[in-house]
C-alpha cells in the first residue's frame, strides 16, 4: 500500500472489531457459567453477525437479524432462563459435563473445518457481487420462491400455536402426577 | 474499497459452529443448549450469505432468510417444551430427565 487511504484502513478495521466481537461473546456463551451472562453474550454476538450481514451487503438480512434475533429468540431465551431458574437463588449457575471430550471434538472439527476451507477448497466465486438485497428479495419472493414462502408461513403459524398449547399450564397433569 | 475476501466469513463461521458445538455437548441446562443451537444456526446462516454474496444470486439470501423464519419457529416451540419439562420434573438439567431411559 503506498499511499495510506483512511477510508479502507477504517473499513477493514471496523471488520475485524467486529470478527473479535463474535468470537469473544460466542465463547463467552458457551465457556461462562452464569446463565444470565451467557444470555447476554449472545447478544453481542447476534449484533455482529448482523454487522457482518452489513459487510456482506445483505441489508435486509441484518435488520431481519436484529428484529427476530434480539427482539424475539433472544428475550424468549431469557424468558426461558427466568421461567425454569428460582430466582431467588442469587448466581444461576449451569453445570458443565464431558469437559474434556467436548474440548477435544470441538479442536478437531475446527482444526478440519479450517484445513477444509482454507487449503482444500476452491471455491469458485463469481466475479459479479450482489449489491443491495431488498429489492431482488421482493423479486425472487413473488417469483421463484411463492411456495416456499407460502409454506414457511403456515408453517409459523402452527408453529406458534403449538408452542402456546404445549406451554400451556395443564392443571390435569398436575394432578394426576 | 478493497473487498473482505470469502476464507474471512468461513473462518468466523467455522469458529461459531465449534463453539455452539462445545455447548451443545458440555452444558446441562437445557437453556443453554438451545443457545448453542443458535449459534449453529447463525454460523449456517453466515455462510449462505457469504456464499451468496460472492455468487452474485440472491439463493444463499432466500435461504438464510428461510433459516431464519425456521430458527424462530424452533426456539419458540423448544422453549414450550422445556417449560413443561420444568412444570413436570421441576428440573431442566438435560442428565437428570431420564424417564424414557431403560
């Protein structure tokens, strides 16, 4: 690079950030103990990944993210550890079991995930990008993907009113238990 | 503006998948472990877009978006049944429900 250029300096930058903003919250999930702390990691990390949506010039798919992702997964996850923890004990703390086994098995898909993307494959990539993705999503909706769509819709909807009937408190269970 | 190249995204997403992975096998609460489905569904869906962005078609997109409507429908019905795990076991640590268990 002979002449230093801000603009590409900052953009590479705010990438990076962002790849450590992942990795850091995604292994604070799965790493820290406290329930609660776990929870807001997760955070984090779905705000990245909306970033690198961002940086992928899939903008539609980044506010997707944040409106399903933090606005509806991740407060049901947090109802979820509110509803099954007593909250009057003072640190909701998880138990960790198969510690070592699952650090192993979890090198070795990384370690061969890695060697599989990095050096085996080659990836044919085209040399026209995709831009901006909310117009041609109303394109391919309405076109190409009309049963799809329809589909995953009714398949919402039963969806939400299996989880409101199995969440249901039945008092007959209860009482017959 | 110089591009961030493919292996960039893939990298990450390979590093998400294992850590939900790790989750997955080592927590015992089943909260948790639903929390580790969603970074492997996130890591999925980083690549389809990933993928669809260096293609230059809109399929990788159409796709996450579908994985993204489906990973709604499944943390909604898994978060039912773990809270009927929990009226009925009063308990939602995943080595102790072992009723189906011979």
């Amino acid at each position: 690079m002979e002449n230093f250029d801000f603009g590409t300096f900052a953009y590479q930058a705010i990438f990076y950030l962002f790849a450590i903003l992942i990795v850091v919250s995604a292994a604070m999930v799965v790493f820290v103990r406290s329930i609660i702390y776990s929870a807001f990691s997760l955070l984090f990390t779905l705000f990245g990944i909306s970033a690198m949506y961002v940086y992928l010039s899939a903008d539609f798919v980044a506010v997707t993210q944040i409106v399903v992702y933090v606005g509806g997964i991740l407060i049901l996850l947090l109802f979820g550890v509110m509803l099954t923890n007593k909250i009057t004990q003072e640190r909701l703390l998880t138990d960790v079991f198969n510690l070592v086994p699952a650090l192993l098995i979890m090198l070795a898909i990384l370690g061969s995930l890695l060697y599989t993307v990095l050096f085996r494959a080659k990836w044919h990539t085209s040399a026209q990008r995709t831009t901006t993705v909310v117009e041609p999503i109303g394109y391919e909706v309405i076109t190409n993907y009309v049963l799809p769509f329809e589909i995953v819709s009714i398949l919402l909807f039963v969806a939400l009113i299996g989880a409101a009937y199995i969440a249901r408190s039945d008092s007959k269970v209860s009482a017959s238990k | 503006m110089p591009e961030i190249g493919l292996n960039h995204f893939l990298v990450l997403s390979a590093i998400l998948f294992s850590l939900g992975l790790f989750g997955i096998m080592t927590r015992r609460n089943a909260v948790v472990v639903l929390m580790g489905v969603e970074l492997i569904l996130n890591a999925a869906n980083l690549n389809l877009v990933a993928f669809s962005k260096f293609n230059g078609t809109m399929s990788g997109v159409m796709f996450s978006m579908f994985g993204i409507i489906l990973a709604a429908s499944e943390a909604a019905v898994a978060l039912a049944i773990v809270l009927n795990i929990y009226a009925r076991f009063k308990t939602v640590d995943i080595g102790e429900i072992d009723t189906m268990r011979e």
